[in-house]
C-alpha cells in the first residue's frame, strides 16, 4: 500500500465523513509495513491540511506495525475511547497476520480488473502506458500488479510491453471475488418506509436525467449483457460510479433524496453504490439510451455480492462464449 | 366494526335513488379502504360511516326532497348525541347533520357533505336543509370540493373520490396540528383531527406505488387552481407545513399510526411508526417538494 493508496483512502474518508454528520470520529487504521510513521504522518498532512476544518477535526489516523508502538495523529487520538478499544479488540493480531488478501490491494485488484474486463470485451494486448492511462495509478502499482499476475501464470508479456491474460484467470478471480466487499468502496441505500425496493423506479427517474459517470450494474445490466440472463425478479439497484465527476449526495438527491444509508448487512437494500478507483471507467453507452452499463467484471462482482453464484457463473461462460466466437 | 368496502359500496349503490348517486360521490374513508381493498387484511377495513358528498348542495330544497325520499324507503336517522332538529329560528351551528342508517343498518351510516362555491374561505360552513318541516344542516368544508377532481368510477353505479386528491384536501385542512381532538375514540384514543387525517395522508401514500405519485403534483396544481383561482399558489405553497410538524412530533406521529392502523389500510403492511415518518419524507421529496415548486413559480 503506497501513498497514493494513503491518499486514497484519506479522501474517501474525509468523503464519508462529510457525507454524514453523524460520523464524530473516522479512524483511519493503517498498516505500517510498507511506509514508515514518519512517512505515514507526512502524506496525513498533506492531504489534510487541504480539508476543511470541520472534516479535518473529525479524523484520526492510527499506524500499526507489529512488535512496534502504535502510533497516532493527531497525537491524542490514542486517548479516544474508540481507539482503545479498537487497541483492545485484536486488531493488532489480525495486522500481525498478514491476511491471505495482503497481496491484492486496491491498486492491484483494479489493474487486473481493468485488464479482465478488457479481456472478456475481446480487446487485443494493453500496454502499460495504456494501463497507467486507463488506471491514473503509478508506475510502480501497474508493474508490481504485472509482475505478482505473471508471477501466477495469468498473464503474459508481449513485445511493445504489452501483456495480455493467458486465459480466464480463475485463481485470482476468485481471490478477488472473496474478498470484494474489502476492496470495493460501497455505500448501501434502504427506504426508510419500510417499501420493498423497486429498481425500476430508482432507473426510471435516473433515466430521466443521466449522469455521465454512473453506471448501471448488478441484474439490471447482467440483463443487458446477456439477454437469456436467469432470474425472475430486480432485488435491488447497482450503480457503479466512476471516479471522475462522482458526487453521491448528487445522485441520492436526483433518484430519491429520501433513501437512507446503512450498514446493516441484513437490511432489505433498495440501491447500492459502488465507487470506482480507477480513471477509466469502462462504461458502456446502452444502444436503448438512458444510463451506461458498467463494465463485465463490476456486473459479476454485483451479482458475487447477491449470492447469484449459479447465474454469475452461468454470465462467465457466456462471455467467454461470446469472446471466443 | 369491520366490513368490506366493495360490499358496502354495493349496497349504497343499490339502496340509494339512481339520480340521487349520480349527483355524488362517496369520500373518506370508504373511498380509501375500496380503492386498496387489495391491501386490507381479508379485504375488510374498520369504518362507521360513508361521507356521500353531494354535488347539488346549492339546491338545498332538492337535498331535502331527496332525504326525505330516502326516509320513505326504510331509511332511519341517526342523531347526533346533543343535536336535535331545529326550526327557521335555530341558529345553523346547532343544527345536526344528516346521518342515516340505510334499512337493515344500525352500525353503519351515511353522512351528507356539500361541496363548497369557488374558493370558500371558512373551514367548515353550513348549509341549512329542511326536511319534513324541520331544520338540519349539511357541513361543507373549504377543501372537500378538491376531492371531486377526476372522480373514480366504481362500476358499481357510484364514483368516489380519488385517494391522491383526499390528500390533497387533507393536506391543505392541516397546515397546522393544532388541538383539536376527536369527539370519538379510535381504538379507545382521543386522536388529534389532525393527526387522524394526516395518517390517512401517509397510509394513501404507502399503499400508491412511488412512480403514480409523481403525476400527483400536477392533478393537485389543476384542482386547486379550479377551486382557489385567486389564492392557490398561497395555498399550495404551504402545504407541506402540518406534515413537517407531524413527522418532528412522535407523539402525533403515534396517534397518526394508531389511527390508520386502526382504520385497517397499514396492518397487511406492517408499518411501523418509524416506517410512516420514512413515507412522510418519500412524499415530501416525491410529491410535495415538485407540486410547492410548481405552486411558487412564476
């Protein structure tokens, strides 16, 4: 994790906590292996001296390393009731772990999305300047995601420094669809009246008035994709939003100003956003108008996410039938 | 007590003289519970009476000819507690209205409203109806002409009021909650008026689906521009303003619960007091926001 994952992720804090005002305190938990404290509390003020007071003043940010002291900006945070206690709740341990998802960090997973989802579109070899250009992430995030996806035999190197996927990398996709809700920055809508959700309604009014970085995905554009596409039935809606020009509040505010998030995973979502980190979204301009439709790989996620295994697998191979003729 | 819409618009519909239903309609209560009869648990809804609003109040001789038409084929009065008919000299005020029970009914009546002239400025007037030689009266509320915009056929041979516009007449009797309270418990509560209304408001907005609500805002715009010409941007502009005051106050918001569950049109739903503050804000963004802009608007 580099420091324009740092920066990432201070931004996407600072996002949510601006968004919602009930948030006190964000605490953003950063493993230190990769970048020193010193390091770590230098990129922190970069960004955050760049936020406004109100945000600022309500985010934290925590630096662990195993067999080392935590450390914390601002200094007093360690004092905060909420940080002790999450000193007490094992995080330690599960950092010293190392999870098995170490190795796919948001940058890598989104390198290899993007060169997936290109794949699945019949799209030839990419370059890694085409990649850098399409990711906006720096040299050494594209290379390293290279290297590790060579490194498992899914990936290939060509000459012009292009690469390309040897096949269906099922290895990895499987990692990452293990462990998508990580990675994925997604924020969760329920109707506060207790209504079932109704996707259609939730389209209908997006299609009344676009907005040129979102993205239908889940059933709705696994439909789309694949015309024979079995279940009966929209659970829910997925947008997917690039990272370009994407304003939430903007959005809620046009579909339905009413929709409250949350984080009850057993709520009954009525619209669920997925952010994308990436500069190129992948969007794919619906020949029946109104909004575009996200890229295969976000779509397969968003059913992942459903529990539609059956009918996510089922879109696989249609897509690799439709590569291969 | 609990009975079913469709039946009991079956029977008006049979019982009351051909002419006399094609000059009305039927509002409140009965008209929400047959329109969503679909929703109700076993299709039933508790009600003790049927508003039958009369179109031709102005012919206040023809009204009275028309009751006592009805008398003569079985039906009976029902009294109001400390009313009794009155004569030329009794002031209109005191004067009860016209409830009766169809033949063969003791706990289910009809009530007699009139619709008002262009924009009527009392909340609830009186018109003063002989009958028989002596003196009754027919209330005529300032909003209830709204509910007569495109009226809904039944096809049982009665129109009744659509559910949209009833909110929009309710809406507007509301703009505060005031402290008026029920002159009859429901469910052993003496609701606010307001509060029982304003209930009837969101359990019609809950049981609508969202995308017919967003045609709402223009009926509403039409209908009260035919009934206020002079002031119905003034009114409509503040028709969110008794809604709001609802949804900030949980005990009201309770007694708005209590009564549209009471009534029978939210326990197939099972909404909770929560839930009816989350239709409040749907129909405040989907409904009321669109139709206050369009009110405010040059």
């Amino acid at each position: 994790m580099g420091a324009r994952d740092l920066h990432a992720s201070i931004v996407e804090m600072a996002l949510a906590v601006e968004e919602n005002p009930a948030i006190e305190l964000a605490c953003l938990v950063w493993r230190g292996e990769r970048m020193s404290w010193a390091r770590t509390r230098n990129e922190w003020g970069r960004v955050t001296r760049l936020l406004p007071e109100p945000v600022r003043r309500r985010l934290g940010l925590l630096w662990l390393v195993k067999g080392s002291e935590t450390k914390c900006e601002p200094p007093d945070l360690g004092t905060h009731p909420v940080v002790r206690q999450l000193e007490k709740s094992g995080l330690r341990e599960e950092v010293g772990a190392a999870p098995a998802s170490a190795g796919l960090s948001p940058g890598f997973s989104e390198v290899f999305k993007v060169l997936l989802a290109l794949w699945l579109r019949g799209s030839g070899p990419i370059t890694t300047g085409e990649l850098i250009r399409r990711c906006r992430f720096s040299y050494p995030t594209i290379a390293g995601a290279i290297e590790e996806l060579v490194r498992r035999r899914e990936l290939r190197r060509l000459r012009n420094r292009s690469v390309e996927l040897v096949g269906f990398p099922r290895q990895t996709w499987q990692q990452v669809v293990a462990i998508s809700d990580q990675l994925r920055r997604t924020i969760r809508f329920v109707s506060p009246s207790g209504r079932p959700p109704d996707p259609e309604f939730l389209l209908g009014r997006l299609s009344k008035t676009p907005l040129d970085w979102v993205a239908v995905g889940g059933v709705i554009a696994a439909r789309r994709l694949f015309p024979e596409f079995d279940l009966k039935g929209t659970p829910r809606l997925d947008l997917t939003l690039g990272s370009r020009g994407a304003n939430v509040p903007l959005l809620i505010g046009r579909i339905d100003p009413s929709l409250e998030s949350t984080t009850d995973p057993s709520a009954e979502f009525s619209l669920v956003v997925h952010r994308l980190r990436r500069d190129d979204p992948l969007f794919e301009t619906s020949p029946q108008g109104g909004p575009a439709t996200a890229d295969p790989v976000e779509v397969l996620l968003d059913l992942h996410e459903l529990r539609l295994e059956r009918q996510a697998a089922e879109l696989v191979e249609y897509l690799l039938r439709k590569r291969r003729t | 007590m609990d009975l079913e819409p469709r039946s009991l618009m079956t029977r008006l519909a049979s019982m009351l003289p051909p002419d006399l239903a094609a000059g009305a309609y039927v509002a409140g209560s009965l008209a929400a519970g047959f329109h969503f009869e679909g929703h109700l648990p076993r299709r039933e809804m508790r009600t003790k009476d049927a508003d039958i609003v009369v179109h031709t109040i102005g012919a206040h001789d023809e009204l009275g000819r028309r009751t006592e038409e009805l008398l003569s084929r079985g039906w009976t009065w029902n009294y109001p507690k400390k009313f009794s008919p009155g004569s030329a000299e009794t002031p209109v005020g005191e004067l009860p209205f016209i409830r009766l029970f169809p033949p063969g009914f003791s706990d289910f009546f009809i009530e007699f409203l009139g619709e008002p002239a262009i924009g009527q400025q009392e909340a609830k007037a009186h018109g003063r109806i002989v009958v028989s030689g002596a003196h009754y009266a027919v209330p005529v509320f300032r909003f209830i002409g709204l509910t007569s915009w495109n009226l809904l056929d039944s096809g049982l041979g009665l129109k009744y009021a659509d559910p949209a516009m009833m909110c929009l007449a309710n809406l507007l009797s509301h703009p505060r909650l005031g402290t008026t309270r029920m002159e009859t418990d429901i469910g052993g509560t003496a609701c606010l008026r307001s509060a029982k209304d304003l209930g009837r408001v969101l359990a019609i907005a809950r049981l609508t689906p969202r995308g017919e609500q967003d045609a709402w805002a223009e009926r509403w715009v039409q209908a009260l521009m035919k009934w206020f010409p002079q002031e119905w941007r003034q009114l409509g502009s503040s028709i969110a303003s008794g809604l709001e005051e609802l949804a900030r106050d949980p005990a009201a918001l309770g007694e708005a619960h209590h009564t549209a569950a009471h009534l029978g049109l939210l326990p197939g739903l099972r909404v909770s007091v929560e839930q009816l503050a989350g239709v409040a804000s749907e129909l405040n963004h989907d409904v009321l926001r669109p139709f206050i802009e369009r009110c405010t608007r040059g």
